[in-house]
C-alpha cells in the first residue's frame, strides 16, 4: 500500500472535510478509506488488503469473521432494536450472567455504557459512593480515557502535548508512579512502596487505586508477577478499592479471559469494552463484587444513559463470548503468544534499536530506544501534537507500505493482532517488521 496516496477518492475528500478527525489538527486529518475487510485484514478502496497487526486500536480481537456475531446483531436489532434500561432484555441479562461467570472470584453485576472511559468514569462514581472517599489515585504512565474525570485519571503524555487547549484536570486525581524496569530509575518494588506511602498521606480520602494490569497504550509494560496482588493489598489496608481497567486487556488478549486472572487477583472493580464485542459494537461495562452490588440495594445508584445495556450492542456481547468460547480463542492468544514472543525476541536480537520487547499473550509491544546503552527513546515529534517520535512514526509508515499496520504509540511499537491469528500471519508480521526496524537502526545515535 502507498501509504501517501496520491489522489484522493469522493469518500475521503467527503470526509476530509465534513468529519473532524480525533486527536489531531485537522490539517494533519487525511484518512484512507477502509472499504471491505476479511478475517484478520482491512482492505483499501484501492483494494489494498492490509494485515492488522493491532486489532485497530487492541479493539477487533474477534477479525473480521465473526459470522455469529453478525447474526446475533442483525436479529436483535429486526426483534427489539432498543428500549430503555428501566426494561429487561435477553440479551442484557445473558450478558450479565455471563460476565459474573468469566471475570474472576465474586464479581457480579453489571453496569453498562458505550465506551472505556465511560466505564471507568462509572467505575469512579460507584467506588466513591461505596467507600465514602472521593480521590482516585492511578498511575504517570496511563491512559483511562478521554472525559473529564477519566481524562484527569491519565497520565498520557497526549494530555501534555495538547498543551493549553486541554481542559483543566477534576479535582480529587492523585497519580503515583508504575512499575517500568526498563526505562524508569524507580525499582518496581519501590513505586508500590510510594503508592503505600501516597495512600498513607492522603489520609483515608482515596476511593479507588486504578491500573490497567498490563498498560497499554503508554508502552505496553508489563509488571512484576506479585505486584497486582500486593498493590490490591496496599489498597484496602487503606481503605480503597482496586479498580483494574481491562478495556484494553479483557478477553483472552494475555491468554487468560482477563489479566487479572493471569496475576491472580480479583479486582474489587472490572472495566472493560473494546473485545468485550470484539467491536462489532460499542459497548463498555463496568462489573462490581457481589458485595457492592448489594451496598447498592438500599443505597442510590446515581447514574445512567440512555445506550446502558442497549439490547444490540449485548446481543453483540453474548456472541462474542461465545466466539471467544467455541472457537478456542483464549487458548490460540495464550500458543500463539508464546510463537509470537519468540519472533519479537529474534527481532530484538537482531535490530539494535528494539530496546525491550515486552508483554504477555498477544498484547506485546516493542520500545525503541537511539542508544542501546542509555535506553533513551528517539526524540519526540518537534510538532508535540502526537506523543509518538518521528522515527516511530517512520517504521509504521513502512511496515504499512508492506501492508501490515501497526498502531504506534509513545516509542513502542503495539503487536497485538486478533486473537484468531495463525503462525503464518506471524511470519508476514514480523518479516515487514524486520525491514521496517532497519529504518530505527539507522537512526540510532553514533
Ligand atoms: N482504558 C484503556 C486501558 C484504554 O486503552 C482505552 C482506550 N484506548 C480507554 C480506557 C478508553 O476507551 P474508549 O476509547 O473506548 O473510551
């Protein structure tokens, strides 16, 4: 695929100048029109069929083949489209039951919305009502998502890069340090002692300790094994709750239904979206313990939107999880991760400027560095309007020019493909990564 095309279709002219494109100045807003796709590809309207090796934004773990989910959707929407969440539907209370069966230990009830950050924003209300505090303390390297509060909650650096056009933070956000081996000076084992020593200044005012498990779009880190169960510990003996966000982990993506499972730790609160539907759907969900499900049976549950548990966008869910179920698909992440992470080790040999690869399951991600000695990643972006460096930016660009596409973000390169994938995709994968990372190598220092 030329990935600077020459001559734009009617669609992308269209868009380019009625739609107002998301985290970018509209000058830079120049999209190629996707216009088919097939099982784990999109494809051009110039018939480019590209190799997705993100899942779009770690969102398509399902590809796009997802026959039972389609059908499941477009029956719902001919039977009962929509009603409003005072209602019951099937596929709202399947879903329910279904989510309290896969997430872990006592997790039980739903509350549902359409998108991650809304799941988190719920997330924050409930904890807050729940433990009577109001702050939430999460994390610098994260990215909860992109209202107020959820907003305030990140530690993007896109926040930064959007400079004084960004809203002013919600009061009450605390953030503490992660835990990031490779490029931080801070032991792991420290940030969670600064996270306890934070929790103790504050006082008892903390609602909610946030974490994604395995961070996502801030460089994919990875933490220790006893860190998430540590950390929940730390939580309570302060009186907060362990939120996790698995908007970007959940379902099966580390080869466990959520990464929770995988660090063996039951979140007090669960927020998901993204694979929930395998994003044939928007639809987020925000799942609570038995017990602050009950807190809320005498106590008001001041929250609600009209899309809450739109019956469609379930139905999406349930066959998704059954995908997810008769397909084996949890078990592929978990064989293929292993597969994969051979190959991205190989890579790493191979090319001087992958300083670390890093994750578990197919949620990997390779961080570039300029100096293999000093970890230091390539310079930013001199526009600051994306977070990404040139150099990053450059080895998309060309791995997509092979028709692979690789979501970019923060000096790592994102590899998490739908969870469906096969060895030989692997292979085509991490051949136009191969070439690609020959333009990073060139530009390490001297
Ligand atoms: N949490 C995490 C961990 C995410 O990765 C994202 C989105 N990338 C969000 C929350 C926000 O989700 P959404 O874009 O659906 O609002």
């Amino acid at each position: 695929m030329a990935s600077q095309q020459s001559e734009r279709n009617e669609i992308e002219r269209l868009d380019r100048e009625y739609t107002l494109g998301t985290w970018t100045r509209q000058r830079d807003f120049d999209p190629t029109q996707i216009a088919d796709t097939e099982g784990p590809r999109i494809v051009t309207a110039e018939g480019d069929s590209i190799l997705d090796f993100s899942s779009q934004y770690v969102c398509t773990s399902l590809g796009y083949d997802a026959e039972r989910v389609c059908d499941a959707v477009d029956e719902q929407i001919r039977n009962v489209p929509y009603v409003n969440p005072g209602w019951a539907t099937e596929p709202r209370a399947r879903l329910s039951e279904k989510l309290a069966e896969i997430t872990p230990g006592s997790l039980k009830k739903t509350f549902y919305s359409t998108s991650g950050t809304e799941a988190n924003e719920v997330a924050f209300k409930i904890a807050r009502a729940y433990t009577g505090n109001h702050k939430i303390l999460s994390r610098y390297r994260s990215y909860h998502g992109a209202t107020a509060a959820s907003l305030s909650a990140s530690g993007d650096p896109r926040r930064v890069a959007q400079g004084p056009e960004i809203q002013p933070e919600v009061p009450g956000m605390v953030k503490g340090p992660d835990p990031y081996a490779y490029g931080s000076s801070l032991d792991p084992d420290k940030s969670l002692e600064y996270i306890d020593e934070m929790l103790e200044l504050e006082g008892g005012t903390v609602a909610a300790v946030l974490v994604e498990p395995l961070v996502g779009s801030n460089g994919v880190l990875t933490p220790p094994d006893d860190y998430l169960p540590k950390l929940k510990q730390i939580a309570h003996d302060h009186g907060a709750l362990l939120i996790c966000d698995e908007v970007m982990t959940g379902f099966g993506r580390t080869g466990e239904w959520f990464a929770s499972t995988l660090y063996e730790t039951e979140p007090d609160i669960i927020t998901m979206a993204k694979g929930l539907t395998g994003s044939y759907q928007p639809l987020a969900a925000t799942t609570v313990t038995e017990e602050i499900g009950e807190y809320f049976e005498d106590n008001l549950l001041n929250q609600g939107h009209t899309f809450a548990g739109h019956p469609t966008a379930c139905a999406a869910g349930v066959a998704a999880i059954e995908t997810y179920e008769e397909e084996g698909l949890v078990e592929n992440a978990r064989e293929m991760g292993e597969y994969l992470t051979a190959e991205l080790e190989s890579l790493a040999d191979r090319h001087p400027s992958v300083g670390e690869r890093r994750g578990i399951g197919l949620h990997q991600g390779l961080e570039l560095t300029r100096s293999t000695d000093e970890r230091v990643p390539f310079e930013e972006r001199s526009d600051k309007v994306s977070s990404n460096t040139t150099v990053l930016d450059e080895v998309g660009a060309h791995a997509l020019d092979n028709d692979v596409y690789f979501y970019t973000s923060v000096n790592t390169i994102v590899v998490t493909p739908p969870l469906t994938i096969g060895e030989a995709e692997v292979d085509e994968a991490v051949a136009a990564l191969d070439e690609a990372l020959e333009i990073s190598d060139d530009a390490m220092d001297a």
